[in-house]
C-alpha cells in the first residue's frame, strides 16, 4: 500500500472533523476550513480539493459562505479507514499484481513465488483499515493526548 500525501491528508481532514463531531448532538458545528488547515498543516487550496473529492463520496457536507464551514455526513463509527484509503490513493495491495482487480494482467501470476506473501501483506492491511472507522482512531488519540509527556 502506498499513501500519498493526499490520502494522508484526507485522513487527517475527517480525523480533525471527527474530534469536532458531538455525539448526540442533532445538529453538528460547521469547522472552518482555515482551522483545519492550520491544525493539520495541511494547505488551504490542496485541502479544498481533498474536501471537494471527501463531499463527492458523501463523508462531509459543506456550506458556503462567511459562517459556512464543513462537517461530517456521517457518524465516525460508520467510516472506514479503508473507504478513505481506496477512494484517495486506489489499491491497498503491496503490488499491483495481487490487487483483486489487476492480477489478471501479470503473465507470471500463476507461478510467482511471491504471489502468496504479497496477498497475505494484502489481507492484513485489509483487516486492519476495513476494521478501524475514525471513531477507533478517534478514541485512542484522545488517550494519549491526556498522557503527560515530560519530555525537555
């Protein structure tokens, strides 16, 4: 799997609006776009293109104008890692020719001696990111956030 800095940052972006998101709450706050921005140091017009492919997939909404801003569409809990992973950067495959989509396009597939660590590379990552919404990731931020840290 290979992370670019877009995926990277689209994560960060629904990790920093699911900190913001009130559980309960019937009507969330819309988050400013220049406070993520500034937070996740992420910049302005690369993160308003990342929010322009996040609200086409239906993770955030968004209103415009002076007292506009941006929000989840969905609750953390129901959002996984690996929509995220898939919809910004494609394949979670280590290579190409275990993608369940692509190995059909390697002349050596059937007999590569690689083929059955690469797909278990394949499924471990799967596990894990089809498993861990925002909500998971979320709460152990918050944990270790309240660690104290006496580092000098």
């Amino acid at each position: 799997m290979r992370m670019t800095y877009k995926g990277d940052y689209a994560l960060k972006i629904l990790l920093d609006l699911t900190l913001n998101y009130h559980k309960g709450q019937e009507q969330q706050e819309l988050v400013q776009i220049k406070d993520i921005a500034n937070r996740q140091d992420i910049p302005k017009k690369y993160l308003e293109q990342i929010i322009t492919t996040l609200k086409g997939a239906g993770f955030i909404r968004s209103k415009r104008g002076a007292s506009g801003g941006v929000q989840l569409a969905k609750q953390p809990g129901s959002i996984k890692l690996g929509e995220v992973i898939r919809l910004m950067d494609g394949t979670t495959s280590p290579i190409t020719c275990v993608s369940r989509t692509e190995h059909s396009k390697c002349g050596f597939y059937q007999r590569c001696p690689f083929k059955p660590l690469w797909i278990d590379i394949r499924d471990y990552v799967n596990n894990i990111v089809d498993n861990t919404t925002f909500a998971d990731i979320a709460d152990k931020y918050k944990v270790t956030e309240k660690c104290l840290d006496y580092t000098i």
